[in-house]
C-alpha cells in the first residue's frame, strides 16, 4: 500500500482499538446525551422592597386610588385590614412576579382589592416603565399565573392616610382598552 492509500484507510475506517471499534466511533458514543432544550427564564428585577411603596405605585398607575371612594359610597368597611392586599411572591420573598400577557412576559407588581365579599379585583402594575401602565382583571383570571398566598394586608383608611401626591385620574394615561378578561391602560 501506498502512503496515500493508508491515510484514505485510516480516514474512511478509522483507527482501530482493542476492542474492535474505531476511535472515531468511541469518541462519538461516549459523548455526552443530548440535552433537552433549556425552559428560557425570565429573571425578576428587584423591585420595591417595601409594601407601602408598591400600594402607592399601584395608586399612582391604576384605578386602584378609585378603590377607597368607591368602598366609602358602598358602606363598605374602611378599616378592614384585608379590603386591599399587596401580594408578596414566595420563591423570592419580595412584590414582583412575571405575568404572561399577550405572549409578553411583564414583571408586575401585584395588588388585590376585594369588590365584594371574597370577590377581589388584580391590578397588575408593570415594575419598569412599559407602554402598558397597568392592567385589571378578576382575581380568579390572575391566579391562573400568581401563586401567591402570602400578602400584606391594607385597609381603605390606610390608602387614604398614605397621601399619594399624584394619584392615577385617567386624564394623564387616558387609552384604555378592554382586550379579553383585562381593562389595560396605556403609556
């Protein structure tokens, strides 16, 4: 044989080993299996850290400042330290929870206020500026996605002793839509 005759051999059959099998062909089964496809993560931003500041961003971005106006002409209980609860997220321990919306993933703050008996309104509050201002839909649709059973609990009296400077009117961020189960406001 000649020199380019065994390196066309030793190409096309490869090296042998003990065993009987190529080298090429070990190197290839002992390769590592291969892995499923990764589930892509969407990683939460920090947020705010104190509740308070999450139920005033909620004020100041929904019609969630409506909440204790709305109570006080019902007759509603404005003490009630369970009327309106800021979710707390159980896997991080803080306010922020990612929210698929439209095949969007949007952080979001996470704000219920009950309408009536254990009926509560969401209002989910995008956590980073977003040309969606905020959504609201029926407690029972953002459950589907919102795992929490953790909340701080705050009445209409302490909405109203918080003061907001700039609370949310409508005139600012006036296009709303109703897509679906959601009333969305706009930037």
């Amino acid at each position: 044989m000649t020199l380019i005759g065994i390196g066309v051999f030793i190409i096309l059959g490869g090296v042998g080993t003990a065993s009987g099998t190529s080298v090429l062909s070990s190197a290839i089964s002992s390769s590592d299996t291969l892995a499923a496809p990764r589930k892509v993560s969407h990683p939460l931003p920090k947020g705010l850290s104190d509740n308070s500041d999450v139920l005033v961003k909620g004020m100041e971005q929904s019609e969630l400042s409506y909440e204790p106006s709305v109570a006080s002409r019902l007759g509603e209980d404005m003490n009630d330290d369970d009327a309106i609860q800021v979710m707390e997220n159980p896997k991080t321990k803080r306010y922020v929870f990612n929210y698929k919306f439209h095949g969007k993933v949007l952080p979001v703050y996470v704000i219920d206020a009950r309408i009536s008996g254990d009926k509560y309104n969401t209002y989910l509050i995008p956590v980073k500026d977003n040309k969606i201002y905020s959504l609201m839909t029926a407690e029972s649709v953002a459950d589907k996605q919102i795992h929490a059973t953790e909340y701080y609990g705050f009445s209409y009296m302490d909405m109203v002793q918080l003061h907001v400077a700039d609370p949310y009117d409508g005139s600012v961020h006036p296009d709303q839509r109703s897509i679906g189960n959601y009333l969305v406001s706009y930037r």
